[in-house]
C-alpha cells in the first residue's frame, strides 16, 4: 500500500505553504490587472483552477492525473511568479506528494530536495517550510530504503524544531514519527515502539485522543505491534481505532479503509478468517464506492476479499 506502510499519514505536509501559495497568488494576479500582464494574469488564474483540480485528483487517489495538474501549474508559476514563490513552491509540494503517494519514489526524492533548496533561498534554513519538506525528504529516504540517510535528516530536523519549536509542537512529534518509522525499519522496534507510544502520550494530552494526527500515530504503533507477531494486541488497538474513525470521519476515508486492510491482516494472522472475511468486504467496497473498480486499491482489496472467500468454500 505505497508509503502507507505503517504510518498512513501523519503526514509531513506543507498546509501553511499551501496555504500562503495561494493567498500570495490572488494578491499577485489582484495587482497585476495592467495591459501588459493580462496573459501573465490569465495564465495565473488558469493555474488556480488546475491546482484545485489537481488537489482533487490527489484526495480520491488519482495520482497521474494530480500529477500532471501540478506539473503544469508549476511551468506557469515559474515562468509568471518565479521558482521561489510561495504558489509555485505549494504546487512543487503538491507534485512531490502525489509522485511519493504514486510509488514514484526516486522522482519524489529529486521534487523533495528540490523544494527544500527554493525553501532555504526563500525562507532560510530554520523556517518551519524547510523543516517540514526535510522532513518529507527523510519519509521518502526511508520509503527508499536510504535508512541512514533518512536517520541523519530526522534528527538534524528534530534537534532544530526541538530548539526553536519545542518538544510539543506538532511539527516536532511529527519528527519523532518519521524517526520512530526509521528505527523500524532498521530492526529496532523496541526502540520505535517506545519512541511512537511517547509521542501518541503527548499527542492525546495535547492534541485531544480523537485527533486524526493522535489516531494516525496510534495506528502506526498497533503496526508495529503486529510487525512483531503481537496480533492480538494490535487487533484490539485497529478495532478501537476503527470505531472512532466510523464515529467521527465521512464514510469510506482513506485512513479508515487503511486500518480495515490491516485489521484484516492481523485477523487473518490468527485464523480468524470469517472475521477478517467480513472486514476484507467492508474495505473492498469501501474502496470501490471511493475510488472506483479500476483504481489499484480497490483491486488489491478486491483480491484480499476473493481469497477469503475462496477459504470458505
């Protein structure tokens, strides 16, 4: 399931940028209603309107044609605006995103480091932007398997936001996630295991125990869980975690459908199969009435279901 490996997406994302972009950009195309610029300001707002429809693409998981929305938003804001602009770094974001989210890994590593470089022109080594697309690159790194590399940028980042943010600030945690992730992959659950469950304690104070970020970080710590063989316990965190998620998001979410797959999993690892038959059905037409019957997901679940049920006969 792409990144989504064991921590969905607690996500490293770039909202304040995205944010900024955009406002910066009607103000550019505001002042910019003189005879010369009217292409330029043209071409500006045609750019609005494929960044929306590239961000819708990327919520319902279509990411070819996210990504070519944000690649041509990117040409004309570069050429209007400037490879630095808030709008054109918010549309690079979006790219790179929807390349990682894609399996595009190496290209996403190359649109992540390229963002971090306009970041550190634009906004300075320390500002919150680079810091998030650091840490971004470093979930890429680790999603590649450059674990070393991947280690040195979290805590390079952490040691900054921990100084200049604070040990509880969202950013910070989210850090300590993608660390806790690298530790992970290196073997070293017991390490990530209380690295996560420290950071899900501070989210749940802070952040409330039903914040999507809380209930994100708790999913990755039921994975790890179940990646060292405790199934039952992580079958009893993805149920609570389920329940909440049914209780307070829209049907058929992403992180909704991500904890099913994995519910599904940690059943099926214990010979519970009618159960993870049931959930497996739950997940599969979950993803069709989201995604559709060509989308990889829905296939991929579609054949998780089918081999359950081949099981009953």
């Amino acid at each position: 399931m792409r990144r989504r490996r064991i921590f969905e997406r607690t996500r490293w994302t770039h909202g304040l940028a995205v944010a900024a972009g955009s406002f910066l950009l009607v103000g550019h195309v505001g002042l910019a209603q003189k005879p010369s610029a009217d292409k330029s300001t043209e071409a500006l707002g045609r750019s609005q309107k494929q960044f929306a429809e590239g961000k819708a693409h990327l919520e319902r998981g279509d990411y070819e044609s996210a990504e070519r929305c944000f690649r041509e938003v990117i040409t004309i804001r570069t050429e209007a605006l400037g490879p630095g602009h808030a709008a054109t770094l918010a549309a690079r974001d979006s790219l790179a995103n929807a390349l990682f989210y894609h399996n595009k890994l190496t290209e996403a590593e190359a649109e992540y480091r390229t963002l971090v470089e306009q970041y550190v022109r634009s906004h300075g080594a320390n500002h919150t932007n680079t810091l998030n697309g650091r840490n971004s690159l470093a979930a890429t790194l680790a999603a590649l398997g450059k674990d070393d590399e991947a280690g040195a940028e979290c805590r390079a980042v952490l040691k900054i936001q921990e100084q200049l943010l604070g040990a509880e600030h969202a950013d910070t945690l989210a850090t300590r996630t993608s660390m806790a992730l690298v530790l992970s992959k290196r073997g070293r659950n017991a390490e990530a295991q209380a690295e996560l469950k420290s950071v899900v304690q501070i989210q749940e104070r802070v952040l409330g125990p039903e914040h999507l970020t809380t209930l994100r970080s708790r999913h990755g710590l039921a994975n790890l869980l179940a990646k060292q063989g405790h199934n039952a316990e992580a079958t009893t965190e993805y149920r609570a975690i389920l329940e909440i998620y049914q209780r307070t998001l829209e049907p058929n979410e992403p992180d909704t459908l991500l904890v099913l797959d994995c519910l599904v999993l940690s059943l099926a690892k214990q010979g519970k199969t009618q159960d993870a038959r049931e959930f497996a059905r739950q997940a599969y037409t979950g993803s069709l009435k989201r995604f559709g019957i060509s989308h990889a997901e829905t296939r991929s679940r579609m054949k998780v279901y089918d081999q359950l049920l081949s099981q009953e006969k």
